[in-house]
C-alpha cells in the first residue's frame, strides 16, 4: 500500500499514532503530578524497562498532557558519561527563563536564576564538563557551597518556592536516568525528598533501563517512598492488537485475524518491533486488508533490516569475547539465565567471565533481573546472536 500513507512510526522516540495499553499509566501519572501541584502528597514516576518498550514515548506523552494543564516542564535526556549539573544546568536556566518571562513571574524567579548561577559556578570545579555561562550575578550564600548533595537540595528549595508563590509547578522529566552516576543519583533524590518534604512543588518523572531501579535503592534506600517504580513490557494482546490496527483504521485499512496473529507471535507484543512489522507489513501489502501472507513477508523483511540495523550496531560495539558471552546466553534460549550456566557453556569459571558480564551490564546489553541472573536488555537480541554467530 502506499508507502507515504504508512502511520506506523519505528524508532526510538516516535511517538506512536496509538499509544497503545498506557492509559491507566497516563492517568495515575497526571493525578500524581496535579496532586504535587497542589502541596498534597503524591509519588511521583519512575518507568523503566528494556530497549524498545516504549519509555520515552510514555514519557513524552506524560509531560506533553502536563503542559496542558500549566505545568511547567524541565526534559532532559542523560547522555552516557557526561556529569548531572552539566545537563541539568543550561535546561534548568531555559526553564526558569521561559517562567520568568510570563506575567508576574519575573520576581518570584529571580532569585531562582541567581541561585542556579551560584549552584553553576560553585560546581564548576569539581565537574569541568560544566559549559554554561550564566548572564546573571550569582546570590552569595545559596547553593554554592561546591557540594552537590547540599546545593541542589537548596537550589530545588529556592525554584520550590518560587514556584508555589506563582501557583505552579516544575517537572523534572529525565530519559535514560540510568547514565547517571550513583553518587549524582543519590544527591538528585536527596534534592527531590527534601522539597517533597515541604511539600513544594518540585519532582521528577524519569524513565531509564531496568537496571536503573536497582541503582536508586543503592542510591537512596528511602527513593521507593518518593516513587512509584513501573516496569514497562510487552503489550498484552489486546494492546498489541490496537498498536496495529488503530493507526491502520485512520487510513481506512485494516488486518486479517491470521495477519495480526503472525505479527504478535513474531514480535511477542514489544512496541518497537510492532512499530517495525506494521511499517513492513503495510508496505508489502497490495491492498487492504492486511493478509497473512503480507504479514510473513513482513517478518522476512523486518528481521533482515533489524540484523542489519538496529541489532547489527549493537553487537559492532561488542568486543569478541562479549560476544562469546552473549552466544552463549542466547545458545540457553531467551529470559534470564544463571551466570553459572552461561560459564558453564563457555567452559569458563564464573569467576573467570565475571568481568565480561559486567562490562556487557555497563554497556546497557545485559542487565540483572535479580542476584546472579543476566538477560538481554535488547528483546529477541538471542535469535539475532543466533543467526549471526550460529552460521
Ligand atoms: N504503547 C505503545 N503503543 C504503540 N507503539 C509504541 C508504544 N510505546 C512505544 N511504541 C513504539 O515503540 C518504539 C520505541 O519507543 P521508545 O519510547 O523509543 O522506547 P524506549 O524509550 O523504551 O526505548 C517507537 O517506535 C514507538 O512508536
Ligand atoms: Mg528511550
């Protein structure tokens, strides 16, 4: 069918035509945040899940709803190794800017902005990836002792303030939370507790790998009394089924019964590759409806461009005897596997491959559902291995 009038949306970040199976999640999401809003209390969110499940979308579609209802936004998204200050501090000053410019504001957040300047030029020392230049004189005395712990609990306290004097509020929105590092981690919960603590309107929604709720108990064992953890997966298959044929219906298409069977069997419900499967099977198809036979051609030509995309560039970034390691877990099948097995099938002592499991963990490609497990943080990552290492 024609391809221009293709509504499925692959890659990571597109928003999809339908955001299929979130509506409980978006709901208890906005509750949360107006109930923040108003100084009563709330936990806000932390989402995490596998590459490819749809976090950031959900968390996109968390912040665009809140905007509507006049809360003011901070979106950042973590890069791998860069310090917290340094992305949080040119996107804190935007936000606060853009506040200060609305009617009344100029006041209440002046104070806000001398102490970001303050909180930046104290901190600059200590993370020399810090590159801003704030165009305002820092106020002495207010988050900018050179300690993050204590200036960003006092920086959130002073926009906190602010902000509840202007009846609004400031969302923290943070993608791939798990880049930062622990000690910045525990420092950004500290801030967050203690302005939940005043009850100033000032939190975080953030989204990252599984991995990243195990790092916020080590971070600060009190962060699962200020969040709600949800751990985002597959669509069931209802869900799975509208993330087709919704999109499909506002052009006018459709599916047949055995042609969504095939791609929810194929794709096992992950967003991502439901997204890749609609896009291919919609292009193969002649006409609607969406056939069977559409469908399986598209499982041909999806994989093919997922071996040489979206997997390939994953495993390039893989030194040999990480990909041993992974051959040998995708070799067990699926799911989590013991490291005992894995170092069994490499012939190797667990203590011996330890540190390959743990750079593969770094390297956001495995992670630990629990002690001692590993699994794949890129779903059907182990029938890839397979066709690329098993010849
Ligand atoms: N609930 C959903 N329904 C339909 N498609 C979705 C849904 N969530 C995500 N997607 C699609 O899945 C892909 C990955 O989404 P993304 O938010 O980038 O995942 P993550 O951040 O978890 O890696 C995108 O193509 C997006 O359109
Ligand atoms: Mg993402």
């Amino acid at each position: 069918m024609d391809p221009r009038r293709n509504p499925y949306s692959p890659g990571a970040g597109s928003q999809p035509l339908e955001l299929a199976g979130r509506a409980e999640l978006i709901e208890r999401a906005a509750v949360a945040l107006d109930r923040i809003r108003a100084g009563r209390a709330a936990r806000s969110f932390i989402l995490y899940g596998l590459r490819g499940v749809g976090k950031t979308v959900l968390l996109n579609r968390i912040r665009l709803d809140a905007e509507a209802r006049g809360l003011a936004s901070v979106a950042v998204e973590a890069p791998e190794g860069r310090s917290l200050p340094a992305v949080l501090i040119p996107n804190l000053r935007a936000a606060l800017v853009r506040l200060s410019a609305l009617q009344h504001g100029r006041s209440a957040f002046a104070g806000a902005l001398k102490a970001l300047a303050g909180f930046a030029r104290a901190l600059k020392v200590k993370f020399n990836d810090i590159e801003v230049s704030m165009d305002i004189a820092p106020s002495v005395g207010v988050a900018d002792s050179g300690d993050l712990d204590f200036d960003l609990a006092a920086l959130f306290k002073t926009i906190g303030e602010a902000a509840k004097k202007r009846e609004l509020a400031l969302v923290l929105y943070l993608d791939e939370l798990q880049y930062v590092a622990e000690p910045q981690l525990a420092a950004l919960i500290t801030a967050l507790h203690s302005v939940a603590q005043d009850q100033l309107p000032v939190t975080m929604v953030a989204a990252g790998l599984p991995q990243l709720a195990g790092q916020m108990g080590r971070a600060k064992s009190y962060a699962e009394r200020l969040f709600e953890f949800h751990e985002l997966g597959p669509l069931d298959d209802s869900a799975a089924r509208d993330a087709l044929i919704v999109p499909a219906r506002q052009e006018d298409a459709a599916f047949e019964d055995a042609a969504l069977v095939e791609i929810l069997a194929q794709t096992q419900g992950y967003p991502y590759f439901l997204q890749e499967w609609g896009k291919h099977a919609w292009d193969l198809a002649p006409q609607s409806p969406i056939r069977e036979k559409d469908a399986k051609l598209a499982t041909i030509t999806a994989l093919a461009e997922l071996d040489a995309s979206f997997f390939r560039v994953r495993f390039d970034r893989l030194t040999p005897t990480e990909k041993q390691y992974l051959y040998a877990m995708a070799q067990l099948g699926p799911g989590a596997h013991r490291s005992g097995d894995i170092a069994e099938k490499l012939g190797k002592k667990v203590s011996t491959v330890a540190p390959i499991r743990a750079t593969l963990i770094a390297k956001g490609m495995a992670y630990s559902p629990a002690h001692g497990d590993t699994a794949f943080t890129v779903p059907l990552f182990d029938g890839f291995m397979k066709r690329i290492m098993g010849g």
